[in-house]
C-alpha cells in the first residue's frame, strides 16, 4: 500500500474520545432520514411481528389438528353460469390489491415530479381499489356466514378452527386496508389542495410504504390460508 493510500485514510481514535466520534457520525447519518419514514418503518417493522405470529399461529393449528382441514378451494368457490369456480373471488381481488400497488407507485413518482393533479388521481384510483377489496371480503365473509355457516367456533366441513384463525387473518388485514383507504383518501386531498408543494411530498412515499406493506401480506396470507 502506497503512502499516499495510508495518508488519505481517516485517523482512528481511540478510547472514548473514539466512541463519542462514531456515535456523533452516526447520529448525523440518522439525520438524514426524515423522521416520518423512520416511525413508519418501526410501525410496519412492529406490524410485521404481529402478523407473522397470526400466520404461525395458523400453521401450527393445521400441522397439529387430527381432524380433516375444510378444503378452502371448495369453500371459496364461486358459481358462474352453472360451473364451480374455484378461488375466483379471492383471484380477483388478489389481483386488485396487486394493480393498486402498481398505481400507488405511480402516485409516488409523479408526487416527486411535483405533478399535483396526476398524484391526486393516481392516488384515488388507489383507494377505490383498496375499497373494492374491502367491498369484496365483505361479501366474502357474508357468504361464508349465511351460505356456508362457518363460524369462528365450528363449521360442517372440517376442524373447528378453521373459522377462527379465518376470521381473525383476514379481520385484522381487512382492519389495515381499511385504514389504508382512508389515510389515502385523506392524503390524495391534502396533495389536491397543494399543502405538501414544501415538503417535495415526501408524505406521499410514507402513504406508499403502507401500502405495499398491505399488499404484500396480502400475497402471503393468499398463499399461506387459501392456497396450501
């Protein structure tokens, strides 16, 4: 190594005096994320815990059960013009919540353009999809309940917990679309009437990591509870 290599490295201090540097730099480091991203990655970081014990939860229910599961693509089916369509409702909205990560990416970046008018709509068009699954899942559960008679302590088709664990993953994701809908709708008008034009809306990312969150668990409840 050259002498000019080791004259351009930094001077490594030691003792304590070499703690309070490296936290100093660090702590300006931090700084540089705005504070808003930083809870709402602790708050997804926490939300994650939550629901990774709901879907362990559920696999350690059907791993240990000596009764037969209910067979969720029979249960979940659809009939269309006469045939037994299998999972048709929870494809489609599957594929809704998809495309509205795609549009609130889009908001995203036309937020960052500073193109008000195009993130306001992209952004609505985001929460009327996610106000779709919501009307889905609805009529999902209404289905389940008044057709199919599961409820969270016992069904006719299999393991009694099948309606519980159910209930309370698609209840409590249900929960965050909901919320997601209106924090969306709540955010798209504040862009509309201009209140972030000095803060490069960057509220309108934060609005996004939600969302894809949202879809994202989605994906993994879809695979985990419908498709195993």
């Amino acid at each position: 190594m050259s002498s000019q290599a080791i004259s351009d490295t930094p001077e490594q201090i030691e003792g304590w005096d070499g703690v309070v540097d490296d936290f100093a730099t660090e702590e300006e480091a931090f700084k540089q994320v705005p504070w808003g991203k930083s809870m709402m990655w602790i708050f997804l970081l926490s939300d994650t815990f939550i629901f990774s014990c709901f879907l362990i939860g559920y696999m350690a229910v059907r791993m240990t059960t000596t009764v037969p599961w209910p067979p969720a693509s029979e249960i979940f089916a659809l009939t269309i013009a006469g045939e037994h369509v299998p999972l048709l409702l929870i494809a489609i909205m599957t594929f809704i919540l998809i495309t509205s990560s795609g549009t609130m990416a889009l908001a995203v970046n036309f937020g960052y353009r500073r193109d008000r008018k195009t993130t306001f709509w992209l952004m609505l068009v985001t929460a009327l999809l996610g106000a779709s699954f919501v009307g889905m899942q609805a009529f999902e559960w209404t289905k389940l309940i008044t057709e199919e008679g599961i409820r969270p302590w016992g069904n006719e088709f299999g393991a009694a917990q099948f309606g519980a664990t159910f209930f309370m993953i698609t209840g409590f994701h249900g929960m965050h679309v909901t919320a997601g809908v209106i924090y969306l709708l709540v955010v798209a008008f504040r862009v509309r009437r201009g209140k972030y034009e000095h803060t490069d809306y960057e509220i309108v990312e934060i609005t996004g990591l939600y969302w894809h969150f949202v879809d994202l668990v989605w994906v993994f409840i879809f695979a985990f509870y419908y498709l195993w």
